[in-house]
C-alpha cells in the first residue's frame, strides 16, 4: 500500500513537523550518527528513518490516532505503534549538564492531560493530567531541563523538587512564579496584608513579570504539537512526546 505523506516531497515537512527541510535534514542527521553501529533484530524498517521521523512528528503534532495517521503513511496501526515507540525517546533532549556562571534559567510548571490514570491524577483544568517542570535559559528561551512528569495534583513547589528539575539546575540562578515559596528561587515580591510595596519593588515585580513571560511563550509554542492537549500516550510516553517536542522546538528556535 503506497503512502501518501513522504519526507520525499518537502512541502510535507514544514505542516507535520514545524521544521524546515534544512532543519529536518540535520535532525535526520543527527538520528544516523546515533544509531550507527546500533544492530536491532527482526525484520527491517518498511519506512526509511526520513519517513519514521516524518511519521513521529506527524503524530505528536496532529494528535490523530495512529489507525488515522497509519495508512496516510501506507504502513499497519501496528507498524506505525512500533515506529513511534522505537523512534519517539530517540529523538529525547538531554538535560544541559553545565551552565555559564552567569546564566539565568525560567521554570515553570505546565499540565498536559493525560489518559493514562496510572500516571495523573485530576488536576486544576479539572481533567487528568500530568504536571511537567520546564526549565528554559532565560537569554536564548531554548528549553535546557525537563523533569520527570508527577501526577497533576502536585504543586509547582513539590514538583520542583521531585522531578528532578532542581537537581538538574543546581546553584544556577533560577526565575519563578509565587508558586516556589522556600524553593530558593527568585520570585516576585509579596505584598502582607494592609501594606503597599515600594516603587522600587513594584519596578522589580514587573521587570520579573516581563521576563517570566517567557516561558509562558514557549508553552504556547510547545502545545502547537497537539498531543501535549490531549496525551493518549501510556506509561512514559507523555515524557518522551514533551522531551522530543522539546528538541524540536529548539531546533525551530536555533534555525
């Protein structure tokens, strides 16, 4: 059964992906020099890693099911499963390792609903959800850190920590919401009961507010890959569909 999406016809990469050829091919790339050397048993791919990658990202951005995306690729609901499941924490970002001492990092916390009840839990969007830790540099608003999803019921302040996004960071210097009391983050300051601020922390507030915004950008960004709306995805395969959204909204990012 020929397919009618391809890798082969560029004009199909920009609308399923949000990269460009150029960008696309270099992700391609990158994927080969991974798995060189790399000998996996069974039969051989039906589709080149051009059309795998095409068909992962194709499904993390349109949110079809796979019995919907499946013959636009000419391949079986089964193939197209094993593609995504081999491919998807492939194309994982990995976690920066060190930052300049000058550096400045955004996190917040954003909620993904989430089938899988194994892993949610009902959250404030009143659906089952997924709480992820988004760490992003402040300077180039590329995605640097991802924590471990927690169920939705965890605040920003406990999730911080328990999924591993605060080890990840360090002593880095860290700009948050008023959702991290006691975390050691730098957050807006708090007006007590009956008191007013100063000018000068009003000033401060709002220079946070604008900067912070940030990160909120890059959510609106991330979820135009629709499956971070509406995850079908089991076990942890949310993680690796917001770790492979990640890489490839930096790599939109970094042109």
């Amino acid at each position: 059964m020929a397919g009618v999406i391809t890798a082969s016809e560029p004009s199909w990469i920009t609308p399923f992906t949000g990269l460009s050829p150029r960008q696309f091919r270099k992700l391609v790339t990158m994927l080969r020099r991974q798995e060189a050397g790399r000998v996996r048993p069974g039969r051989p791919w039906c589709l080149c890693l051009e059309d795998r990658l095409l068909l992962v990202a194709a499904y993390w951005r349109t949110n079809l099911t796979l019995r919907q995306l499946a013959p636009l690729f000419g391949v079986s609901k089964s193939a197209a499963n094993r593609v995504v499941n081999h491919l998807g924490p492939r194309l994982a970002l990995h976690p920066r390792q060190r930052f300049w001492k000058d550096t400045v990092l955004i996190v917040d916390g954003t909620l993904v609903p989430t089938r899988d009840h194994a892993v949610a839990e009902q959250s404030k969007n009143y659906r089952y959800s997924t709480n992820h830790q988004v760490v992003i540099d402040a300077d180039t608003r590329l995605v640097v850190v991802i924590g471990h999803p927690l169920p939705g019921n965890r605040n920003d302040c406990r999730a911080w920590e328990e999924s591993g996004a605060k080890a990840a960071v360090g002593k880095t210097t860290t700009i948050a919401d008023g959702g991290y009391p006691g975390s050691g983050l730098v957050m807006p300051h708090r007006r007590r009961k009956g008191e007013d601020l100063p000018d000068w922390k009003k000033a401060h507030n709002t220079s946070h507010k604008q900067v912070r915004a940030r990160v909120e950008h890059t959510f609106a960004r991330m979820k135009t890959w629709k499956i971070l709306r509406d995850c079908r995805l089991k076990g942890d395969g949310v993680h690796h569909a917001m770790l492979g959204i990640a890489r490839l909204h930096n790599l939109v990012l970094a042109g």
